[in-house]
C-alpha cells in the first residue's frame, strides 16, 4: 500500500516508519529540507521535501497515497512557542486533512495525545475517551489546546466524508537514536542520594506498544473514534523508587512543593523571556507538576486489541541502555 508519514524523523514517527517497510509498504515522508534524518537511517522511503504549514507541499505528499498517517507535531510546554505550535499543531493538521479529502486518501490516521483529552481530577479515575476536556480556559497550556484543536479539524472533516480515525498516546518511553526517551528519572536516581520528585503522575507507554496500537487503528479503528494508547499509570515518586530499587542505591526522596513550581515559573519564564530561552520550569510544567496524568486504555485494548507492556520490563530495558552506577 502507499503510505504518507509526517512527523517521520522524529521519535514516534520514525519508528513507525520502521514499522511500515518491514510490512512491505511503499512509504513516502514528509520531511523539510533542514530535518535531521538520522532516524530514519537507510529506510527505503520516500522523500518528499516540504513543510506541514505549507499547504501545497502538504498536498503534494499527500497525492497518490492510499493511507496518511499524520504524526507531525510541535511539543512544547513554554507559552513563547505558542504561534509556531498552533502553525504546527492546528494549521499543519488542517493542510493535512484538507488535502486528504481533496485527494481521495482511504484513510487518515491522526496521532494526537492525550493532552487533548485533558487531566483527570485525581489519581483515582483514569480519564477516558469520553472525558470532558477541562483545560479550555488555560491559556498557559497551549499544546493540549493545539492538540485538542487538531481533534476538532479532523472530526470535522468525517462528517464531510474523510475515512479518519485518532490515538491518543501517554509518555512515551523508549529508544531514540543514542538516547533512550524517558531514561532522565533513571539518570537523576543515579547521580544524587537526595531526589527531588514533583507530586503528580504519569501514564508511561513502551514506543513499540504505541507503534503497534497506531497500526491496529488503522485496521481496526472505526471511523471517527479516538483511542487512548497509554501503559501503567504511576506516581513520578513510585517511577523514582523503582528507578533507585532497580539499580541498588540508597536514595532519600523529597517532594517538590507546588508553591515553588510555581514561583519558579514566575521568575524563568519572565527570564526565558528576555534572553529567549526555554525555562526549566514553565508554567505548564507548574500546572502539571502536582497532577495525575492517568488514562485509561480499555476501549482500544476491546477494540483494537491493543497491550502495553508493564512498566518494570520498560525500566529493565532503559538501565540495559544507560551506563550503570555503582555505590549506594
């Protein structure tokens, strides 16, 4: 089958570029003229040179594929990308699904996350496909509107006639280029004995799960349906413990309060401002910070016959990645 892939030389996308050519599909990306391509390797693709903001390029991909998927996205949690992150986000997507309707295609899959499905009140009900998004009046969390935006374009287009289906992955873990996706909680267990958590929780997904759940919904998926692809969800004090237990340290660990995230947004973002550099903290990553990302995968696991590893064979492969420590 001819395939588009946008987003292909990023993290996700290239893995599921992979994923395409060992199913022998003949598989077009594309990518602008500056992109790093490393990911991508010696991929028997084909390239298309252009940028998701620019709608005849996007058309011109788009042209003769029988399947799109759409993975291109702009991840940041600092408000000075706002404009390039809706350009991406929200534009790109419409180039994209405009061009999709215009051309025939058979079928659009459209990767999202789940910061378009928004942040579920506490730890104890994971959100799920139908859960009401809560973060329309936070304008600091542009990249959950962007994707929710996104969202709304692409539905948008199935009452005109697109054949379109949505995922919704977690935080991805897992290995990219020389380094491994989500490794820096294992790394930060190893070079302190006092480690600083924030309060919250994650939903934290294997790469290769998520490739093989964006798969099964293009198979699978029914038209219109978003599906969330997500793992274990676990505080980001229990991914820090286990990190510690795992690798035999010693380690105190100290909660960080929310009344300082939030006066460390104050003051980086108002620097970040002047010397035009993203903060460490943000105040999206303040916002976050204290919260409970927990989602539930049950509809695409009914649906789609998704699974997703646990976490501990994730953490076992990431320590297998980077350089032990010795000493507790």
């Amino acid at each position: 089958m001819n395939v588009l892939v946008t987003g292909a030389n990023g993290f996700l996308g290239s893995q599921l570029c992979r994923e395409l050519v060992n199913e022998n599909h003949n598989v077009t990306v594309l990518v602008r003229p500056s992109s790093d391509l490393s990911a991508l390797g010696n991929l028997p693709v084909n390239k298309k040179y252009g940028d998701i903001t620019d709608a005849s390029a996007v058309e011109a991909a788009v042209e003769g594929n029988d399947l799109v998927f759409h993975a291109a996205a702009h991840l940041s949690y600092w408000g000075n990308q706002k404009e390039i992150q809706n350009k991406i986000n929200v534009e790109g997507t419409k180039n994209v699904v405009e061009a999709c309707l215009r051309r025939g295609v058979k079928k659009l899959v459209h990767v999202s996350s789940v910061a378009a499905v928004g942040i579920p009140p506490s730890s104890t009900e994971p959100a799920g496909e139908d859960f009401r998004f809560n973060l329309e009046n936070l304008p600091a969390l542009n990249y959950h509107l962007s994707k929710k935006r996104g969202e709304e374009i692409v539905l948008s287009a199935v009452e005109k006639g697109l054949d379109a289906v949505i995922v919704n992955p977690s935080a991805i873990w897992g290995r990219f280029g020389k380094t491994y996706r989500g490794s820096e909680i294992a790394r930060k267990v190893q070079r302190s004995a006092v480690v600083p958590y924030f309060t919250g929780g994650i939903c934290v997904v294997h790469v290769a799960d998520v490739v093989d759940g964006i798969i099964a919904a293009w198979r699978h998926g029914k038209t219109g349906e978003r599906y969330i692809l997500g793992g274990e969800n676990l505080t980001l004090q229990a991914i820090a413990r286990a990190a510690a237990r795992a690798q035999n340290l010693r380690r105190r660990f100290v909660p960080v309060p929310n009344l300082l995230t939030g006066l460390s947004a104050v003051a980086l973002e108002s620097w970040g401002r002047i010397t035009k550099t993203r903060p460490r903290i943000t105040f999206t990553t303040h916002y976050c910070a204290s919260r409970f990302h927990y989602y539930d995968s049950g509809k695409a696991e009914k649906e789609l016959g998704y699974s997703a590893r646990n976490f501990q064979s994730i953490l076992n492969e990431c320590l297998s990645f980077i350089e032990p420590q010795n000493g507790n």
